[in-house]
C-alpha cells in the first residue's frame, strides 16, 4: 500500500514528538520531515515534496500566523500539497483566513481534540485527496445563532451548516430535495438578511455573512475552479451550455493511451522522490504534446495517460491530429531521456495505441463528484493497440489509419487477435524516427 507522505511542523518539541507519535500508529501515513519555524516548514516541503503538510498555527519567529502564512507559501510553491492547520484557538476568523482563496486542500483542527476517533488522520486524508475539513467545533461555532441575532429558521440554520462543510450547491439541493436553482436563491436571500444584521452591527450576522461572502465567491469563481477539475475544453462547454452535465452525447473521436514500458521495474530499482520527479515531468511533456495537437487529456492512471480527439468538442480531423500528437510524445520522451541520461537516470520507453470510432461521453459519477467519462469499444480498441506497440513505438487501428491518411509511414502487422475481440484486427506500426 502506497502511504500518505507527511511533514510535521511544530515548535513545540513535546507537541510535535506526541503528533509524530499518534500518526505513527496509523500504517497508511508516512512523517518524512520535521519543522519547527516558518522557514523550516516551507524549506522540508520544497525539498522533500510531501503529500501533506500538518503545521501549528503559530510559530517562531512572531508566534502571530505563521502556519497560515506558511500554508500559503507552500501551496504557492507546490500546488497539490495537502495542508492541516493545528491550533489552539477556537475563532472561527482563524479557519475563515486559512480558506479565503479557497477550501480545496486545506483542513483546520483544533489541537486538543487531533486524538478524537483518528479526526487527524480523516484530515490528512481529506486534503490528500484534494477535499477539505474544518473542526466540527469550528463548524458550529460558525453556524449557531449568536444571542444577538436569532432570526433564522431551522432550515435556514441547516443551509449554513451546509456551505460551513463545504458542500456544492448541487450535493444541498440533492441532500435537501430541491432544484439547485432555489438553493441559489435561498442564499443569496440569506446574504441579504445577514448584510441588513451586520448594518445593524450585529456581530453573529457579520461573521456569517463573511461566511456566505466567501461561498458566493466560490461560485463566480466556477468557471476556473471546472477548468482545474475538468479535461480542456469541458468546462468552458458547461458554462457554455448548462444541460451538458445531464446529456449523454455520440461522437466519433480518436482515444490515443499511452504506457511507461518496464514502470514497475524501474520503480523498483530508482529512488521513489526521484522517480515521482520523472513522471512529473513525462506527464507535463504528454500533456504539452497532445494539447499541442488539440486533444483532451482525460486522465492519468500512474504511468499511464488517456487522451481524446474530437470530444468534448467534434473536429474532423481527429485521427490526423492523434497521429501527430503520438508523434510529438515520442520526441518530447527521447528529449527527456537525453536529459535523464546526464543525471545517471533511467530512461522511459514509451508505448502508444490509438483507435478510431463511436463513442458514448458523458458526466458520470454522483452528486458529489462527476468525472467525464468515454464509453465504448472504442476506448477498449485503443488500449489493446498499445498493448502491441511494444517494446515501444505507436500502433493503430486500421479505423486510424482510414481516417488519418496513408501519407503517415504506416507498417501492417496483420490481423491480431485481442482480448475481448472474437475476430482478429488488423494493426499498423508507425514507422517514425
């Protein structure tokens, strides 16, 4: 089982030995590094590259906000780093500065209570994956009626609960068996009740409101938030065209799906930080090369990568525009080997299969999370292919070939017989340098 890699900050060295201490009983998390100021805690992350980063909230050298600050230098420098915020204050204004750019990635508990049923490791685990967390002493403290303003309804009370956890408007509306539409509305309505509370100078209506206020930045920001969760191209379409999400739509793309020849034996034998460095920088150069060609990078599943041409917008030259792409991973690949080659590092032999045809593409999934999904023998066809191109190289179906053109320097390889195919198909080789 692959473990959650985690650095651990805390001045306090009793403190972060007793966190360090309860994580270690947990067998899916790994402390790779330690910290006890700001500038260590950013410095153990750039260099050894956790998946999370739990921090205090305050530590030398002011003993303010340098958790916080520290959260943010290192999302900055590293993206998809996890962060949970340990403190010992319990206002809600602490957990409100920690997310104001955003929820996704970032969790804040309360030090006294990280030991409650594994609520430590939940976060950990929650960030890791991209989600976020927030104490639930926090969460009440944000929601229960301040004695000074007691106007809202229960259900109203339950809707802030709600956009405390974080949850989508379209997770409420499910949750709440109503049209996303009037859930928009009930908080917007809410914003205005509590704006008219926070004139009055009522301090319940103004810590909400500041609540309710981040939420509804959240959603104006929608369009970039999709465009980080989604493949190229589907996000502008859903904001575009608004029924996407519930259509199932027939299109006649091209799945191109790549593979790291020998991964599992080169994971074994090089350093795992260092081979995480490799397959960052193949992935960037895949996804250089098939955007180059307009395609759409559906996904990643370890060393392997899917992309689709023609979806989620139809083109009529998809198979032509895969081909290209295909050829451009392998150049982009044998630059990167060159440069590995200097650092005594092992190189990645690059399989590729591509296939031509119908498929069915939608957003599957729940109403917490969709994914945009290809379904089809398609999709199947073209992961046989690169099966064939080994040890290396790109091979087609001869739907591809059709469609692309014969001016590519294609080799026949004859009828082959595939796993799930009861009759041979015929395969290409493509013979590029």
């Amino acid at each position: 089982m692959e473990r959650i890699t985690v650095v651990l900050a805390d001045d306090n060295l009793i403190v972060r030995e007793g966190v360090r201490a309860l994580l270690g009983r947990d067998a899916a998390l790994e402390i790779v590094g330690l910290a006890a100021d700001y500038a260590e805690v950013v410095a153990a992350a750039v260099r050894l590259r956790p998946q999370v980063v739990v921090t205090d909230i305050r530590m030398p050298p002011t003993y303010q906000d340098e958790g916080i600050e520290a959260a943010r230098e290192v999302r900055k420098l590293l993206p998809g780093t996890g962060v949970v915020v340990l403190s010992q204050y319990d206002d809600p204004d602490y957990a409100i500065r920690l997310l104001d750019e955003g929820a996704a990635g970032y969790a804040y508990l309360l030090k006294d209570r990280v030991a409650d049923a594994g609520l430590l490791g939940r976060a950990i685990r929650e960030v890791a994956a991209g989600g976020s967390l927030i104490d639930p002493a926090i969460v009440r403290e944000l929601v229960t009626p301040a004695h000074d303003d007691g106007r809202l309804s229960p259900a109203e009370e339950d809707l802030l609960h709600q956009v405390a956890q974080g949850r989508t408007v379209k997770a409420i509306a499910a949750s709440r068996g109503e049209p996303p539409e009037a859930v928009n509305a009930e908080i917007e309505r809410l914003f205005l009740v509590l704006a008219r509370g926070a004139s009055a100078g009522l301090q319940g209506a103004l810590r909400r409101l500041r609540m309710l206020h981040t939420a509804i930045l959240r959603r104006d920001e929608q369009g970039e938030t999709l465009s980080r969760l989604l493949p190229g191209g589907l996000a502008d379409k859903l904001l575009r065209d608004r029924d996407a999400a519930g259509r199932t739509e027939r299109l006649v793309v091209t799945v191109l799906m790549s593979d790291v020849r020998g991964y599992s034996a080169i994971a074994e034998a090089t350093d795992p930080a260092v081979l995480a460095s490799q397959l960052n920088a193949h992935r960037r150069a895949m996804n250089a090369a098939i955007l180059s060609a307009g395609g759409t990078v559906m996904q990643y599943v370890g060393d392997a990568v899917m992309a689709v041409f023609g979806a989620p917008d139809p083109t009529p030259d998809h198979a032509a525009r895969a081909v290209h792409a295909a050829c451009e991973m392998h150049v982009r690949q044998r630059g990167l080997d060159a440069e590995w080659a200097g650092q005594g590092l092992v190189p990645f032999g690059l399989g590729i299969g591509i296939s031509t045809g119908e498929v069915a593409a939608a957003l599957l999934g729940s109403d917490e999370r969709v994914e945009y999904t290809l379904v089809g023998d398609t999709v199947n066809l073209a992961q046989r292919m690169q099966d064939l191109a080994r040890p290396a190289g790109t091979v087609a179906a001869e739907t591809t070939v059709r469609a692309a053109g014969e001016h590519w320097p294609w080799k026949p390889l004859g009828p082959r017989l595939v796993k799930g195919r009861s009759n041979p198909v015929n395969a290409y080789h493509l013979e590029v340098n």
